[in-house]
C-alpha cells in the first residue's frame, strides 16, 4: 500500500490514518486556489484564467498527445508514465519553492518533442544564460543579439534546410572573412540557439546567437560586418540569399540580457518551439494543441509534428563556443541531469504504488494530483484512493466484459 507522510495525515502513533473521502469523491469540480477548477477525478480543466497550475496542466496533455503521435519506440512514449528501474514513486514538495513533483519516473530529456522536460530543461538553462551575462559584463565584455534567418518555402525539406544552415553558420568562423571579423571585434564566444516557426511558407528555422566581444562596439558596426558574411556564407552553403532588411539583425546587450532572461517562459523573445505562434505562425506546441483539439486539420498537424521530431532529432539547440562556459563561469550539465534537477530538495508527501500511479495516469490526474499536494496536501490520501478505488472498478468492468 501506499504511504502518506503529510502532517495531517499521521497519527499519534506514526501509522498512516485514513482519511474521509468527503467532495473528493464526487465527480464534481473542487475549486483550487490561483484561480481554475479541476475535476479531481478526470483531470478536467472546467474553467480557467492563465495561470502556473493550468500550464502544467497543459504541458502534460500535451506530452500525452506526443506520446500517441510518437509511438512506443520513442523515448518521450515513457517519460512521466512508466517507472523508473530500481526506484520509488513519490509525490514531493520542494522545500525552496514549495511546487510538487513526482519522483521515480522514467524521464526522457527530450526537449524538443516532451512539453514537461522541455518546461523544466530549458528555464534551467536560463538560469545558465543570466549568469553568463552577469560574469561577461563583470569582465568587461560586450554582448550583441544576432537573429539570422534564410529565405525558405513551403516545399523546402526541412532536414536539408537544417544542414544547410549549421553549414553556413561554421562557415562564418572557418573561413578567412569570418577569422577576420572575429579578429577585428575581439569576440571571445558565443551561444548559438536553435528555434523553429511554422507559417504559410512552411518550416521557418533560424539561430539567435549572443556575442561575446572585448570591446565597445556598436550595433551598426556589427551589422554591417556580419550582415555580408552571413549571406556569403549562406550562398556557399546552398541556400538562397538572405535579404538585407531580414537576413541579420543585431541588438545591444539590453536586448542580449531581454532574451536571456525570458529564456524558458512562453513570451517574445525565447525559444519558439515552447511559446504560442504570433502573427499566424504556429510552433511544434501549437501543432500538439491542434491536435488535441481534435478538429478537421488533426491529421495534418499530426503529420507535421512528426516531421519535426524526425528532423530535430539530436538537434543541438544551445551551443556554447569552445572555452566559453569556463570563461564566463558556467558549469557542465547535460539536459538528462537538469531535467531531474532539485528533487534532493524536497520532503515526500507520498509513496505510490505501480497500481497507484496507474490509476493516476488512467485518470489523466497527474497535474491535478499535484495542485492538490501543493494546495490541499491534507486531501492527498483520499484523491489517491478516490481514484485507486475508479480504477479498480474499470478494470472489473473491463474484465467482466
């Protein structure tokens, strides 16, 4: 059986000491506080306003509707579903920040086709960039914002025009131009960042990239060097010339530091293949989310989404130069260790049973479980075993043909 370690829960003598199912057990919405409703049993958001706990909510539709997409041999199909070999499933509480997670399950790091390892790889990677943008200009250096895109249509491969990009990117740093341009500025490294749109011209990939430089120099100087080197580089790598007007953009350190410290939030300037599509154009989430709206271009968008998984597959989407984190101070993690960062600081609420956490999953519950640990831990016992006691009544249904 399970065992249940909030503080309403023990008794005088330490054993675990049932709880009244009371509303839990009604297939009803329990108001939570921030703001939305949830059905305790089903998972169903009843209604809304934009908030931490419905985001996470998403975020876990969203990975399901992945999963089915995706198929069982890929990793993202047993992330956050299937336990992890050798451990316990827990329901716990950071002590820092008080958000509750689960612990003792299979995680894939996935971040480009997992809503919920994207969610937490990528804002730890932005506690990464803050920090390396604090320690550069500690140093004295100066940081640019470029945006370099391509010209691309809808019939375009986009795995051809994925390689053909990181060609031309290299090509800016291997050949004579690009030694001089890095020469003349004094650029120490830099971070290179791979997003990705979707609009009426098809898939839209680009690169954000932060330069580090020695010295003072301004946007204009920048643009006009890189802006010919990147065409250049563009041409000889095979891809159409990139406009004079779109093709590069540089920003100051304001827009440098803007960037950094969105990065991993679902706003203007950070990753694209987390954030809602602007101005028609859609990302890889929003495919997700047409897909779970099950309307009449599902069957597109499902197609879409797997386009795009095949093609970012090993896709590096932050690059940090040679020699750059150990200039500007910033550590070595893979995304496999960020993705299962901070569980040592937290207290256990609850250790599941498989069966448990199948009833869990079978109720797609796994946020509301978590609002409840947050908000309601005291409520915890009984929503487990409400939705326990449904599962076992399925399966004898089931059984019983």
């Amino acid at each position: 059986m399970s065992e249940y370690n909030t503080s309403r829960e023990q008794g005088d003598s330490g054993g675990v000491r049932a709880q009244p199912l009371g509303n839990i057990t009604k297939n009803e919405a329990t108001a939570l506080n921030r703001g939305f409703q949830v059905n305790h049993l089903t998972g169903e958001i009843i209604e809304s306003e934009p908030t931490a706990k419905l985001a996470r909510a998403e975020r876990f539709a969203l990975q399901a509707t992945a999963r089915t997409i995706l198929g069982k041999d890929h990793r993202t199909w047993k992330c956050m579903s299937r336990k992890a070999p050798m451990q316990q499933i827990e329901i716990i509480k950071s002590n820092a920040h008080g958000k509750a997670s689960y612990k003792g399950l299979y995680v894939c790091a996935r971040l480009w086709t997992c809503p919920v390892c994207a969610a937490k790889i990528s804002e730890r990677r932005r506690v990464e960039l803050v920090q390396a943008l604090a320690t550069a200009k500690a140093q004295g250096l100066t940081v640019k914002l470029l945006t370099l895109t391509v010209p691309h249509g809808i019939g375009d491969d986009v795995n051809a025009l994925l390689a053909s990009i990181k060609n031309a990117w290299r090509r800016t740093s291997t050949g004579r131009a690009g030694k001089a341009f890095r020469k003349l500025l004094g650029v120490k490294g830099t971070i290179r960042a791979l997003e990705v749109t979707y609009g009426q011209n098809g898939f839209h990939p680009h690169l954000h990239v932060l330069l580090f430089l020695e010295g003072n120099v301004t946007n204009n100087a920048v643009q006009g060097l890189f802006a010919p080197l990147w065409q250049d580089a563009c041409t000889k790598a095979g891809l159409p010339r990139p406009s004079d007007a779109h093709g590069c953009r540089v920003d100051d350190g304001s827009k440098a530091a803007a960037y950094a410290s969105k990065w991993g939030l679902e706003s203007e300037m950070t990753k694209s293949h987390i954030k809602k599509g602007k101005a028609g154009g859609m990302t890889p989430w929003d495919f997700l989310r047409a897909v779970l709206d099950d309307g009449p271009d599902a069957a597109k968008y499902r197609a879409l989404f797997k386009v795009y998984a095949d093609a970012f597959h090993g896709q590096r989407q932050l690059h940090w130069s040679k020699g750059l984190k150990s200039l500007l101070e910033v550590g070595e993690v893979s995304d496999e260790e960020l993705a299962i960062l901070d569980q040592d600081n937290c207290h256990t609420l609850a250790k599941l049973v498989t069966p448990e956490w199948r009833a869990i999953m079978h109720a797609r519950a796994q946020a509301a479980v978590l609002d409840v640990a947050e908000d309601r831990p005291e409520d915890l016992h009984a929503l487990v075993a409400a939705l326990y006691a449904r599962y076992q009544a399925y399966l004898k249904r089931r059984a019983d043909g």
